[in-house]
C-alpha cells in the first residue's frame, strides 16, 4: 500500500444483515472515515484485490457463503498484513489463539461509543496493541478495587441486580434438579436423556443466538430512528412502526417455521397494517414460495419503509391511490415490482433517510440489485434478486 493511498482512510465493513450493516457504516462515518460495503467475505476479498486504500477490515464473524469472517479475517491478515482487523459476533467469541494476531473482538450489541474510539485508535495508529479481552478493560473502569480488596463504584442499583441474578440462578439450578427427578420417575432411559439434554442445549444455543442479533438489531434500529428524525416525536413513531414490522416478521416465522415463511404471507402481514379493508389498496400477483428467515425480516423491514412512504407522500396519501405488487419466479432469479398509480405528483426526496437506505439496501442484502423511479406519475420499486438467496433450504 503507497503512502499516498493510506492516507484515505477507508474501512471495510462486511456484514450480511441489512440493518446492523447499516449502523456499522454510521459507527465507522461518526469516527471520521469512510465506508465501503460487502455483504460477505467473497465480496470482500473482490473488493480489497480491487483496490489498495482500505485502512482496516470491520467484519461479522458468521456469514453465509464460501468463508466465515474468522477465515476472511486470517486471509486478510496474511495477504494484506498493513490492514488492521476488528472482528464482531453476537454468538461465538473467538480465543486469541483463533484470532489473527493483533486483531480485536467485540460482543454485540456494540457499544457506539467504543468502537468510534477503538477505531480512531486503530486507524489512527502505526502499531496495534493486542487487547485480548475489551470486556475486562470495561468493567475495570466500573469497578475499581483498593489494595485491601474493597469494591468502590458499584451503586446500590448494582448490588440489587446482583443479588436478583444470584437468586435467578438458584432458581435455575432448583429448576434443572426438578426436570431430571421428572425424567427419572418418568422411567426414561438414559440414552434418551442424553438425547433430550442435547437437544435442549442446542435450542437454548440457537435462542441466545436469536436474541443477541435481535436485540443489536433493535438497537441499531433505535439509532437509526433518532439519528435522522426531524424531532423527537418523529424519530420515535418511526422507531415505534419499525419495531411493529420487526415483531410481526417474528410472529410470521413463529407460524409457519423459525426458519422460512410464505413469501405471500410476508408481504401482505407487512402491508396489511396500511391497507383499507373496505378499498384493498394493495393488489399482489405472484406465485407463492418459501423464504429464508433472513429474507422474511429483510422484506417485512423493507415493505414497511415503502408503506410508510407511501401513506406519507405516495399513493396512499389520497384515496384515489392503489398499490400493485407483482413478482415473477424462474429457475434462477425473482424479479419483484411495486408500482403506485392514481396518487399526487411524485417529487424525489431531499435528503438520504434511514428508510430510503434501507429500500435500497434490500438489493445488496440478498446479492440482487434494486431500481427506484421517482415517476411524476407514481414512485416505482423494482427488486431482481438470486433465488438462491431467498428460497428456503429444502
């Protein structure tokens, strides 16, 4: 890498979920730096083959596709050794023995303020220091310890929910004890056990999992809400209609599987909450197939911003307004249009809100490509993405 070329410093978030790559990219401009997207390691490696000026790599450790961001991170590290390393996961923490050397690991939800600082820090810097664990160094600086081995710092509040965590955890324990004496007086072999034990772990595995990259979600989300929202009563119905859409994606996967949906039923549990019932503004015309998990949250998110574009300065802003949503399958591509007619005249918007982001951002999550077309005559979306990105696993 030329000195002229380090001196842009450029940083390389790869990240496969829309919303949390979106608060990465805000994370890396507030620190003062520019952002360049990849929605998994193939691309990636693409881009930094492609160009010489990318200062540091920001990467989620599981990804879809040929490597995960722990092997994308290595190959970086070996090929490009002058690029500095951040590595990002809401379930595995890697040992600093799997880590490249002089990389850094960060839990999620991420703390804003501390990764601006972390970045500053490592794009700032020639040299790195190893830090191999980010969470000691937090809590060292809410507990602080006399040489006597007093506690100063913790707040009654603190105490409280410590002492509430310890009872939770007997309760857990009492609860454990209970379920195997259950088991035993059921007569249960202990094969079958083993199997059951096993089974549970790797549900409670599955629903931590769950509930980390949900909540970073939900916190990226409020970010984003507030971050562009003209007032506060504004950026929080944004932030109320967002959530709304994230908790009827979940009620769908719940009905159906927690890992694919009805693709039908997707788009019109994300619309119906702005359709008239007596009018049917939305008209759907498309086969029917199973989508991924990932694919239900990306649309549901996606058809909300549209909704409530729409209801706002679209065709549902008159009662004249109608919504077509069509889509087309083959072998290989889904092609999906949402075409608006009969609202007032269409003017393109004056600023890059988190809603127009997201809208054009579907495209990139799922490997596709997205076309927006503020006609006079009504505003048009269309979507062309792999089927292979949405379709759920057979």
């Amino acid at each position: 890498m030329s000195a002229d070329s380090a001196k842009i410093l450029n940083v390389l978030i790869v990240e496969d979920e829309m919303i949390l790559r979106m608060r990465a990219v805000d994370i890396v401009e507030d620190a003062g730096f520019q952002p360049v997207e990849a929605v998994n390691a193939d691309e990636a490696i693409s881009i930094l083959e492609s160009r010489s000026d990318i200062s540091l790599l920001f990467t989620d450790i599981q990804m879809p596709g040929t490597m995960d961001g722990l092997k994308l991170a290595h190959i970086v590290h070996a090929r490009w050794p002058e690029i500095k390393i951040i590595l990002v996961s809401g379930r595995i923490k890697p040992s600093d023995a799997e880590k490249p050397v002089d990389s850094l690991f960060f839990a999620k939800p991420l703390s804003v303020e501390q990764m601006i600082n972390e970045l500053k820090t490592m794009v700032g810097s020639d040299a790195l220091a190893a830090i191999p664990n980010a969470a000691l160094l937090l809590a060292d600086k809410i507990i602080q310890r006399s040489p006597r081995g007093e506690t100063f710092g913790r707040s009654g509040q603190e105490d409280d929910l410590s002492a509430e965590n310890h009872n939770l955890r007997l309760l857990l324990e009492q609860a454990s004890l209970d379920a195997q004496m259950l088991l035993t007086q059921a007569g249960i072999e202990a094969e079958e056990r083993n199997a059951a034990n096993k089974l549970q772990q790797l549900i409670m595995g599955e629903l931590h999992h769950r509930i980390k990259n949900t909540l970073a979600t939900v916190s990226a989300i409020a970010s984003q809400s507030f971050r562009t929202a003209i007032s506060m009563e504004h950026g929080q119905k944004a932030m109320e209609g967002r959530m709304l859409a994230l908790g009827r994606a979940h009620d769908l996967l719940m009905q159906f599987s927690l890992s694919n949906a009805s693709l039908t039923q997707t788009l019109i549990g994300a619309t119906d909450p702005f359709n008239s019932q007596e009018s049917g503004r939305f008209h759907f015309d498309g086969k029917d197939i199973r989508i991924a998990s990932n694919a239900v949250i990306a649309f549901a998110m996606t058809f909300n911003e549209l909704c409530t574009n729409t209801t706002k300065f679209g065709a549902l802003s008159v009662p004249t307004g109608r919504v077509n949503v069509a889509w087309t399958t083959d072998e290989t591509r889904v092609r999906l249009t949402w075409t608006e007619k009969g609202g007032p005249p269409v003017q393109p918007p004056t600023r890059r809100s988190f809603g127009t982001r997201m809208i054009e951002s579907l495209g990139q999550q799922l490997n596709g490509r997205v076309h927006v077309a503020y006609d006079p005559t009504g505003f048009s979306y269309i979507l062309d993405v792999p089927l292979s990105a949405i379709a759920a696993a057979e």
